[in-house]
C-alpha cells in the first residue's frame, strides 16, 4: 500500500538530494593583453636632448647621487665581458639587447657578485619595473632590451623610469608580429672614443604624459629589497 511505500520513497528521494553538487562559481578572466613593443633610435641622441624631450619625466636616481638598476646592468655586463663570462650573460652583437645564456650560474654567481641577492625572479622583476622587454622570435629570441639600454652609452641610464605595476597577476602575451627586428639595425660603436662623442639628433617627439606611469616617490637603499617586499605575489612579467 501507499502507507508502507512512503518511507522508502522519502528516504530515495533524500538520497538523491544529498547527492546533487553545488555549481562551480564562475571566475571572471580578465580580458587578454599582449606586450606592447615600442623602440625609437636613441644611439645618436644624448641624454640632455632625451630629458627635454621628455619634460614630464621624473629625475632618475642617478641624478640623485644614487647607482640605478640599469647602471649596474650596464656595468656588469661591461664587467662581465672583460673577465671572459660571457658564457653566461652579454651583450648581443649589435650591443642593443643583451642575453642570459645560463640562468642558474648567473643566478649562484654573477647575481650575487654585481646585485647581492641570489634570485632569478627578483631579477626579473627590476627588469620589468624598468620596462624591459623580452625577444621571443628570431635571432634574438630570449634577449631582453630596452631602448635607453645601448651598450656604450651608460650616459642614459639616467633617463630610465620606473613604471607603476598592477597585480593583475595575468602576463601578458607574446607579441611577436610588434617585436623591434634589433639584429636588422646598425650595430653600435661602444670604442672609448665613441663613448666621449657627442651626439646630436632630431628630436621625436615627446609621448602623452598619461601614457607612462610611475612610482610616486624614489626609495633610497636597497632598491632590490624593496620591490622584493612590495611584490613578493606578483607573478614575473617578463
């Protein structure tokens, strides 16, 4: 009868809701990116001409008496290729990018030698708080490069910028069609004699000040250290 049958039936019926899972939670992706290239010829151009040209443009730690990362990139690369280390990083040819052959004995070596920390991340990262960016097609596939970077011209280092990084936690990716073709273009002259030069260019002109952001303040000390703490979760852009 009915009466006997409805237990049975209750008890299947609370199985069954027992077992319905809940919905996943739809996670919202943010929309794609692509790195962004952009590369001007600045190997004619001195660095009073590039600061006018760019009035915006914060003065860089260098002109407060204190060493930039890109300095002691510069320097060390320098470094690097007269103790017979190239093996492990330098220069491309054409002296516009440069090139990390052997990450793991850059990182127990030469890191810690010229940066006193032995992370490769945390290299990375001041590479893309200085907006470097990476070649990932063609002969310089795997170099990093930045358009103030030019080998013999540590004269520039001063005109680099931090830029403002969002925890997006996403990188972006690969743009290869808009990668700067470096080993088409004349290679430098980085003689000590083209060193001392002075250079002389029609200027470009100067991008929208709403294009670039940057930190508000520069940090004196260990600059490492420091956007080390403020990004220890971001992930590596570069």
């Amino acid at each position: 009868s009915s009466s006997t049958s409805s237990p049975a039936v209750a008890k299947k019926k609370k199985k069954k809701k027992s077992e319905v899972k809940p919905k996943p939670k739809r996670i919202r992706r943010p929309p794609e990116f692509k790195v962004t290239h952009v590369y001007h010829d600045y190997s004619r151009t001195s660095l009073e001409e590039y600061m006018r040209a760019h009035p915006y443009q914060k003065p860089a730690r260098e002109m407060r008496r204190i060493k930039s990362f890109p300095r002691c990139l510069h320097d060390m690369l320098e470094d690097v290729a007269t103790t017979h280390q190239e093996d492990v990083i330098s220069w491309r040819p054409h002296g516009r990018a440069f090139i990390v052959h052997r990450p793991e004995v850059f990182e127990e070596t030469i890191l810690l030698e010229h940066f006193q920390q032995t992370k490769w991340p945390s290299f990375q990262r001041q590479l893309n708080i200085y907006n470097f960016r990476k070649l990932t097609v063609g002969p310089d596939a795997g170099a990093y490069y930045h358009e103030l970077f030019l080998r013999g011209r540590p004269d520039l280092c001063p005109a680099f910028s931090r830029q403002k990084i969002k925890g997006t936690r996403h990188k972006g990716a690969n743009n290869p069609e808009q990668e700067p073709k470096l080993h088409s273009m004349p290679p430098l002259d980085w003689s000590p004699d083209a060193a001392h030069a002075t250079f002389t260019t029609e200027l470009l002109p100067a991008p929208s000040a709403m294009e670039v952001s940057f930190l508000p303040e520069d940090v004196d000390g260990n600059e490492d250290a420091l956007f080390d703490a403020i990004m220890e979760d971001l992930e590596d852009f570069v």
